[in-house]
C-alpha cells in the first residue's frame, strides 16, 4: 500500500507527496509517533527537535543553506518526490 505526506499549516505551495515504501517501517524512533505500542505516524524531525536545521528557518531557510539530514534522507529513500 502506498502512504502519502499531506502537508499542514506552514507557508508555501506544499504539495502531497505518494511514498514508494513504508515510511512508518523505516521511521527513526525519535520521530514515531505510537499509539499502543504501533508506529502510527512518522514526525518531521521540526516537530520533535525545533531547531532551525531541521525546520528550514532562520539561517536554514534557502535551499543553498538547508542541506539534508540523516532524518530527511529517511523521508527521500521511501517518499523519492519529496523535497530535501
């Protein structure tokens, strides 16, 4: 079954984006999110960590400046369209 990212709030011309795997598998445990014991959902590391690096804000906020992360790269492997 193919998941899909759904962008929320923010700014921009976020589109959704069909993954090719299962992210929640792949997911790094600091971003799941369980419910029971199961991996429901795969955070955006902005959400958990809030530092400009992983939000693309501030000093991170040009596509020049804000370079993938270990937990982008999670995201590119099992969603290829998404931007990182």
């Amino acid at each position: 079954m193919l998941e899909s990212i759904f962008p929320s709030s923010g700014s921009g011309e976020c589109k959704a984006v069909t993954c090719v795997s299962d992210l929640n598998q792949r997911c790094p445990k600091d971003l799941q999110v369980l419910r029971n014991g199961t991996v429901v959902a795969c955070n955006s590391a902005c959400m958990p960590f809030n530092k400009p690096e992983y939000c693309c804000s501030g000093a991170y906020s040009t596509p020049e400046t804000s370079k993938p992360t270990e937990y982008s790269k999670v995201f590119k492997a099992s969603c290829p369209a998404s931007y990182s």
